[in-house]
DNA sequence: ACCCAGGTGGCCC
DNA sequence: GGGCCACATGGG
C-alpha cells in the first residue's frame, strides 16, 4: 500500500529538512530565475542573477531597454542564452508595457488567468508558469518537473498522462497549502538529485520503505540500482 | 569523453 | 496529442 503523498513529503520533510526555495527575493528576480533555470544548474542561475544586479538590469524597465547583446553577456554561463536573452526581455517588456514595469501588478488577479497569460510569454512553459505562481504569486499551483515524474513513476503512484495529469494529480492527494506545495517540490528535486542521480543510495534512503528498487537492495535481490 | 542540469518552441505525423 | 530535435554553457 503506497503512503499518502502528503506522507512521502513527510518522509523527505524529515530526512533533508526545509529547503528554502527562493526565500527573501523580489517577484522579478523570481520571474528571471525561473526562466534562467531551464535545463541549467542553479550555480550558474545564481552568477548570472548576480552578473543582472551588477549591471543594474534585474528591473523590468531596466532590462527591457538593455541592448541584447549585455544581456546575454550576462546570462551566457546559463547556456541557451539567446532564446533565454529574449525571453526575459520579451517578458520584461510585457511587464512595462501592460502593468507599468510593476511584477506585483503583473501577478495580481486569479490563478487560472495569471497561468494563462504566463503561458502566453516566450519561454513560459508548465512548469516555468507554476514555478512563478507558486514561489512568486503564493498562488497554489503544484510545480511538476521531469524528477517528479520519475521518482513517482518508479514508485508505482497512478498519475496522469503527461503534465497535466501529474499536477492534477498532486493536487487532488494533497491538502491544498502553499508552503506544502513550495516545499515538496524542492525536497523532490533535492532527493533526485542528491541519491537518485548516477548515485544508487538505496542505502539510508528515506524512501527506502517505499521504494521497489531500494527495497530489491535491501533484501540482496540487486545490486545497486541507478533510480 | 560522457552525462547531466529545477524545459521550451517548432515541426512532424 | 505525443514524439523528436535544436537550443548551449559549465560542472562532476
């Protein structure tokens, strides 16, 4: 019998403790990270939000009269930095042009709106337009990404087809509490990636009650699997 | 040398 | 409505 999913996040809650996603940051340095952060390690989000502040561009007006070219300068150890380029200008315009250069007038309004018109931005995906409503709105939107599909895949929970049906799916086994949703994405990505990626740590893994590969190991059935 | 990183957009069928 | 591919740098 699986655990509640609440349960689970318990379970990482405990072993990893609180993970502080974006703490203390303005909504538009929230906006650029989460577009930054495609397919790109956190480290190089962070130099690059660094190299923004320094040249004075992590201000929607600010940035979206910067030359293309400073921009991606600043945002090149990112990788993808001509399509990321134009999606944060593009989307710092946006905010100047339509709710005066303000990012808390840009999120104000209902959540299903705000997620439509996040996903109508160059560069806004799913993922991209639950991260900025739940970590900048407050809004409560659970934030899929490819770790959560495979750590519960693998863990046998029936979950939806594609995107949708993951966050449905979440949504629907969880109480619907910002700081839970806020949390459990952040311990999923962590536990992915500190014991599931390219190190089998079925040993001591605080999942090891539940999870069918750890639990293979632990009765000598295999060796140590890559999950 | 290889794999991976907090995905998205465009195209194809 | 899903399956591919380009996008690009940096760290382990």
């Amino acid at each position: 019998m699986l655990p509640r999913l609440d349960e689970v996040h318990d379970l990482l809650y405990g072993f990893y403790g609180p993970q502080h996603w974006w703490p203390g940051d303005t909504g538009f340095e929230i906006i650029v990270g989460a577009l930054l952060t495609q397919q790109t390690s956190w480290s190089a989000v962070e130099k690059a939000i660094g190299n923004l502040k320094r040249a004075r561009l992590l201000a929607p007006i600010r940035l979206a009269e910067a030359k293309p070219s400073v921009v991606q300068r600043c945002i090149r150890c990112t990788g993808f930095y001509r399509q990321k380029a134009r999606a944060v200008q593009e989307m710092a315009r946006y905010i100047a042009r339509n709710y005066e250069g303000s990012v808390e007038k840009f999120l104000r309004g209902g959540m299903d709106e705000k997620r439509a018109e996040l996903l109508g931005r160059r560069g806004v995906g799913c993922e991209t337009a639950d991260s900025i409503l739940l970590y900048a709105k407050g809004a409560p939107t659970f934030v899929v990404d490819s770790y959560t599909h495979r750590l519960f895949d693998r863990l046998g929970y029936p979950m939806g087809r594609g995107y949708e049906g993951t966050r449905r799916f979440f949504e629907a086994n969880l109480p619907r509490e910002v700081q839970l949703y806020k949390e459990f994405h952040a311990l999923i990505d962590v536990h992915c990636k500190t014991r599931c990626l390219r190190k089998p740590l079925c040993d001591g893994c605080p999942l090891t009650e539940i999870c069918p590969y750890c639990e293979a190991f632990v009765k000598g059935e295999a060796n140590l699997i890559k999950h």
